[in-house]
C-alpha cells in the first residue's frame, strides 16, 4: 500500500514550504536531490513508497526551476552491477 493521499499531500505541503523559504531567503536557485534507496526489492514496501516522494521532488523541481541530482536512477543502474548491501547496510546510508 503506496503513502495515503493525505499523507502525499501534507509531504508535498511541507517540502513547498520548506523549499520556498529557501528560494526566498537566498535568493538563488535550489538544487533538490531525489530521495533514494539502495533497494532493489520491488516487493520492499518502503522502496514502493519513494516513489511517490520521488514524484514529489520532481512537482517541486518544475514549480520552484530548481536543480534536479537524480540519485534514484543512478543508483537503480549501480545495483544493476553491485548488490545493494555492497552499498549500504539500511538501504538509506551509504557506506564512505
């Protein structure tokens, strides 16, 4: 089961927010990053969910003219190559 609407649209709500204040008080251009998992289990229930965040980012990044680093497809190639836990033991942060 994906992030309730209600959910989805308080994040969205959130991340404007966050975002506008940002582009507002530096007056500059933001670079957003896409949320992103070293997973490579469609059955993994979290990494189903990123998508929609994912999706977000992405609104944000049309609305605010932003920079977009699209670490999700990056890393989706990577782990085509080397397994996932060769990246990172939660699947959220990397090893260094």
């Amino acid at each position: 089961m994906q992030p309730t609407r209600l959910c989805e649209v308080l994040h969205r709500s959130r991340k404007r927010a966050v975002a506008g204040q940002a582009k507002q008080e530096s007056n500059s251009r933001l670079v957003l990053i896409e949320p992103f998992m070293f997973c490579d289990d469609a059955e993994n229930k979290i990494f189903q969910d990123l998508r929609v965040y994912i999706r977000i980012v992405y609104q944000l990044v049309e609305e605010f003219d932003a920079v977009l680093v699209p670490l999700q497809n990056w890393i989706d190639e990577q782990i085509k190559q080397v397994p996932p836990e060769k990246w990172s033991e939660d699947s959220v942060h990397p090893y260094i």
